[in-house]
C-alpha cells in the first residue's frame, strides 16, 4: 500500500478534529482502528458495477 507524508502542524490537526461534527468523529474513529480497512473494502464493493442492495421486504422476508 502506499504511502504518504504530509506536514501539517498539530494545532491544525486538532482544529480541524474540534470542527467535526458527530459523525465525522465517528467515521474517523472506525477509520482510524483495525476495523477500517474492511470498510474502505466493503465501501469498495458497494461502489463496484453489478452491486445490487437488498430491499427492505428482502432483508425482512416480508
């Protein structure tokens, strides 16, 4: 995977964490812990031709 280095002051860093709202928070947390490349995985396949959802009555069995 690559790689990249960016310098950005910790002041900046953290103002723009401060600025987040709730779920930006969130999507950064799962992004930033071991569960995160399986989401960029599955958002991947979702984001893939031929992906098909589940309608509601499916996922029901209504």
């Amino acid at each position: 995977m690559a790689q990249v280095s960016i310098n950005i002051p910790l002041e900046n860093i953290a103002d723009i964490i401060n600025s987040m709202d709730v779920k930006e928070i969130e999507t950064l947390c799962l992004l930033l812990n071991d569960e995160g490349l399986e989401l960029i995985k599955r958002k991947k396949e979702v984001e893939a031709d031929g992906f098909k959802f589940l309608s509601r009555d499916g996922v029901f069995d209504v």
